[in-house]
C-alpha cells in the first residue's frame, strides 16, 4: 500500500442534538480516489470540512501526516467575484511564492485542464455556475496538491463537463494525489476505487 496521506478515527460530529457524522473512520493513501456518497443533508459536507480540518469533530480524531499540500473545492466554489478566471487560479501560486511567470503559465493550463481556458480573463461573477465550479476545480489543481479535497464537485456541470472533470481528478490521483470527493452523483462515485 502506499503512503498514508490522511488517517481519520471515530469522527463523530453532532449538530442540534444529532449525530450527522457518526463515527466514521477512513484512511487515505497516495494514489488513491475515495468517495463519500449520500444524499443531500447526509454530512458528507460536514465531514469533508472536518477533514480539512477547518472544524473540529465532537469527538474522534483526523490527522494528516507530513504537512501535504491541500487543494479544496468548495461547494460555493469560494472564488473571489473581484477577480478574473484566471487571477483566481494564479493566487494560489502566488501565495506560494512562485515566480510571476510561472503563475501566469501554470495558471493558464489549469484552466485549460478543465476546458475553461478561454474564459481566463472574465470575471468570475460573469460565468455561469458550471463555468464557475470548474475555475474552482483548476484552482485546487494548479499546486499539484498531495491532498484533495472536492466538495461536489459536478453539481454543476452537464454530463460532458462531469466525465472531464472527473477524469481529471482520477488522474490527479494516478499521479499521487490522494483525492477525497463528496458526491450525490452515482455515476461520479463509480469512478472512485471506493466509497464511504
């Protein structure tokens, strides 16, 4: 098996008196596509934010090992509606210090690896939501992270733009990512090498 990326441990989350994650435990490795299926209103959300850890579980643990990098799709995909396409994917890599040429390049494929490339220099709040969330999903590429985090990532999109993007995120796994996605879409899950 290859390298644990993220091990989580009797994740339990509660919310007005209710268990909406109820023990879950997971271990991720390098290379690896896991899913987490259900419905609307099932915690798979709540249990990506835990994950991630920008909330904290009730009880149970998650532990990322080393420091990996984190890219996240955000079901509100997150992007800034004052930027362009573009200048929201390329503030990842500035905020890492890369080299401005370098930003601009990278920035341009990421789009590109979405089919939104053309779209680069529009403003955010001008696309559609399809448009949108795909900018989101090449903003949590562009850094190449070890870990990915993609909140619905598909919702949006029609069945041509669901198979690329999920194509994309299997390949982003093949090259050693480990990629954790939450979906209500069958079809989508199906790509994964599991489920929760």
């Amino acid at each position: 098996m290859s390298r644990l990326v993220l091990a989580a441990d009797d994740v339990t989350v509660i919310r007005d008196g209710r268990a909406v994650v109820d023990r879950v435990s997971l271990r991720g490795h390098a290379g690896e596509l896991v899913g987490i299926g259900g419905p609307s209103g099932s915690g798979k959300t709540t249990l990506l934010t835990v994950l991630t850890g920008l909330a904290r579980p009730d009880s149970g643990n998650v532990e990322m090992r080393g420091s990996p990098r984190v890219g996240m799709v955000l079901q509100s995909y997150g992007l800034v509606p004052v930027l362009t396409a573009a200048e929201n994917v390329e503030i990842v890599l500035q905020a890492n210090g890369r080299p401005a040429a370098e930003v601009f390049a990278a920035a341009a494929l990421a789009l590109d690896r979405v089919l939104v490339g053309e779209l680069g220099g529009r403003l955010v709040d001008r696309l559609s939501g399809g448009q949108q969330q795909r900018v989101a999903v090449a903003r949590a590429l562009v850094a190449d992270p070890e870990l990915l985090l993609a909140d619905e990532p598909t919702s949006e999109l029609d069945e041509v733009a669901r198979d690329h993007v999920v194509r994309e995120l299997v390949s982003q796994a093949r090259s050693g990512s480990l990629v954790i996605l939450a979906s209500h879409d069958r079809d989508v899950l199906a790509a994964c090498d599991r489920t929760l």
